[in-house]
C-alpha cells in the first residue's frame, strides 16, 4: 500500500510532533487504516487505479491528526481516564 503522508509533511507542514520518525511507519499504517475506514477505501482505490492521482492535502492533514490522536491514545494506555455523568433532572 502507498503511504498518503510522508514523514516530511506530518513534520513541517502539519507541524507534528508526537510521532517520532522510528515509529511514523507504524502511525502511518494505523491512520491510514482509519482514512480508508471513513472514505470507504476511495483514497486508496484512487491511488491505486487512478494514474497521476495525488492525495488531496485535507486527507493527508486529517491522516497527520488522525496520528496524534493514536499516538496520545497509545500514551494513556487505550483507556478512559476520567468519565463524568452529569445529574439527571
């Protein structure tokens, strides 16, 4: 499969810095995942079986946030940490 973003972008122009070049490959592929997901596969068929086709610059930052939010998931250990239930009239 064809990466949407490269290390490159998700550095200077998304800005990111929560994923460290050694482990963007793997961010890269988990997001990636989560793109397809959402966009029912269309951005990959396109990069597959369209010739020329470029990612579009609103896929590859939502990819980059996508990142972030992974990354951050990941360093709070996948769970919830603090849930409230506001009172019920």
């Amino acid at each position: 499969m064809q990466a949407y973003v490269d290390y490159d972008f998700y550095r200077n122009e998304f800005g990111g810095s929560s994923v460290t070049e050694e482990r963007f490959k793997e961010y890269e592929r988990r997001s990636r995942m989560v793109i397809d997901k959402y966009t029912f596969n269309r951005v990959r068929i396109a990069t597959q079986d369209v010739p020329g086709f470029v990612v579009p610059e609103e896929i590859k930052i939502a990819q980059c946030a996508v990142m972030d939010e992974l990354m951050t998931n990941d360093l709070q250990g996948g769970a919830i940490s603090y849930e409230s239930v506001s009172k019920h009239a």
